[in-house]
C-alpha cells in the first residue's frame, strides 16, 4: 500500500508537501478547484521544484474548466520539470463547477476529453472538436522541450459512480475515488472499472493503480469520536461528504441514506436559508478545509466511521490491510486544513512505520 497527500492548493504552503516526502508518504495530489484554492498548476510547479522522490499531479484536475489540449500542456510542463514523477489525476468537477453554478461535466462529454487527453499525453495526433469544429491536434516543437511526454504520464480517473469507474478501465491507468474503510466498495468499484477496459477490448493491467480519498483519526486511550480534537482533525473532509450528496440529491432527486435521514430536514433547512441566488456557494463553504462552526453538529461518530480511516492505530490498521486485500493501492489523507501537519505526522508514526 502506498500512502499520498492531498491538499488545498495553496501557493505558499510548499512546505507541507516536502514535509511529507520527508515523512515517507509517496504522492502529493494538488487539488483543482479555482474559486477557493490557488492554482493547481502554479503549485505543482514549485513542488516539482522542492521535491526529489515524490510523484506529483493534480488530485484531480476538472474537465468542465480547461479544454483538454490546455490540461495535457499543463502537466505535460510539469513533466519537464519533474519527469517521470508526475501524473494526471482527472474528474468531471463537483466542487469546481457547482461552486460557478454550473453542473458537472456530462460522461458523455468526459469520454471523449479523455479520449483527447490521452492521446495528446501519448504525443498522439488527435482529432479535437471545439466550438462546433473538429479538427487534428498535436504537440508541435517537442524536440525544444517545452514540454515532456516522452516520460509517461500515468492517467488516473476520477470515478465515484459505476459510470465513471467504467471510463477509468476504458480510458485511464488508474481510478480515483473516495471509498469507506469497507472492502465491498472496492471490489464492486473494480468490477465497474473492469467493464470499461472490456468495453475497450482488454482486460486491467495488473499495474492499473486505484487511489482512494480519505483522512485518519487516530484515537488517543480513552477519547471518543465526538471530542472537540476530532472534530478539528476530520471534519472538514467528513461534511464534504454531506456537501456532495447534498448536491446530488438536488440535481436528481432521491432521499438520503440512511446514516443521514435524522440530520437532513435540519441540514436541508440551514444550507436553504441561504437565497437560490447565492446557495451553490454557501453548500461548499469550507469545504475540505475547515469545519462551519453551525455544522459541526451533523458531523457524528456514525459519519465519521462510514467515511474516515479512524479507531486506534491497531484498528486502522486492520483497516488499511482489508482494503489492500481488496484492491486499493493508495491511499491519500486531506485532514482539515489546520491540523494537517499533525495528522500526517501521526499517522507517518503510527501507522505507516508500523505497516
């Protein structure tokens, strides 16, 4: 099992990120959402420059906010810079696009950005459609070395859905996802992956790498999974996860599941006090890195469990191993934004060294 970070982009935080290399931890996953975060490319750049083992690449670039040749050009300069380290993590764009009031791209649209990029990424001349033409593409000048894709650059789908898992194994070396400490949900996530590479003609490679989003809570003897130190290490990444399915149940209907039925009329209520106008941006406040002092109280134990590595360091390891048994090659934490240091340091001793 390999052991990643993700992080809210931040361009002058570098810091945390060679913390981690130092650590041990084997990936840095830079997270791409414009309206709350800085550049993810811009970050990859300077952490190319400041790291020397880790691998680096976008956790994960939006589809709906670049053209595909503007994507490949981007991490395909960040391969110049650090070649053979870097890859392409890339999704359709929850947070990205809903927090402009927009919807995430469509898997049709998607399919075929990937078809795009991949090629591209491979130094393939591709067929690209844009404003209602379709025309060859290709990297021009490669031998000036603007830019690198001689060095392969490992494309790594983002899927939370049996669809987009399916384009993972159609199109990608890879699948992102967030998936709970169960290992039911990795095997059906690489049963779908599966269907996509047969879609495609072939079977997985054996190396198709599956990376999974979490964060840890490593419980100190005696506490609990609704003290205050809890709260600020998970929270933010837990109630990301009532943001997104908040979001999808508005977008398509359905009723919640059941470990968030006795909290959703009160949640439903706080986020629709806010005007239409405004509320795509007040559902994703926070998100990812700091916990909204009102929405604390829809963070309980059950959610955490459901949706974070936690328990003791014996516990969660127990934890890691079931879902490398099942599948899952990484795993990558995003802890709140303030205790991160502490979070990846804990787990670096605790759990890592022990494994």
């Amino acid at each position: 099992m390999d052991f990643g970070i993700c992080t809210a982009s931040k361009i002058d935080e570098i810091g945390y990120i060679t913390h981690a290399e130092n650590l041990g931890y084997s990936h840095a996953w830079i997270a791409d959402s414009q309206m709350i975060w800085s550049d993810c490319y811009a970050v990859l750049a300077l952490a190319a420059q400041q790291t020397r083992r880790m691998k680096i690449g976008t956790g994960v670039s939006v589809a709906g906010t670049r053209l595909a040749p503007v994507t490949a050009n981007s991490i395909a300069t960040i391969n110049q810079l650090a070649p053979g380290r870097t890859f392409l993590g890339i999704g359709t764009g929850n947070t990205a696009t809903r927090l402009m009031g927009h919807k995430p791209m469509k898997l049709k649209e998607f399919a075929d950005y990937l078809r795009v990029l991949r090629g591209l990424l491979r130094g393939q001349e591709v067929d690209f459609s844009w404003q209602g033409q379709t025309h060859p593409v290709q990297f021009l000048m490669q031998d000036h070395k603007f830019i690198n894709v001689e060095e392969p650059i490992p494309l790594y789908v983002s899927g939370f859905g049996p669809k987009a898992q399916a384009l993972a194994g159609e199109y990608g070396e890879g699948l992102v996802m967030s998936v709970p400490p169960n290992p039911g949900f990795m095997h059906r996530a690489l049963q779908n992956a599966e269907a996509g590479a047969q879609r495609a003609g072939r079977s997985l490679a054996d190396d198709f790498y599956t990376a999974s989003l979490t964060t840890a809570v490593i419980l100190r003897p005696g506490e609990s999974l609704d003290s205050e130190r809890v709260l600020r290490e998970c929270g933010a990444f837990v109630i990301a996860s009532i943001h997104y399915l908040y979001d999808k149940i508005r977008q398509f209907g359905g009723d919640p599941p059941g470990h968030l039925r006795q909290i959703w009329d009160e949640y439903s209520a706080q986020v629709e006090a806010t005007p239409e106008t405004h509320r795509h941006m007040r559902i994703h406040a926070g998100h990812c890195t700091y916990l909204l002092p009102e929405e604390a109280k829809f963070v309980t134990p059950e959610l955490i469990k459901s949706t974070c590595l936690a328990g003791s360091p014996e516990e969660i390891i127990e934890q890691v191993r079931g879902l490398e048994q099942a599948g899952l090659k990484q795993l990558m934490l995003l802890p709140s934004f303030e205790t991160q240091y502490q979070v990846i340091e804990d787990f670096a001793r605790q759990v890592m060294d022990k494994l």
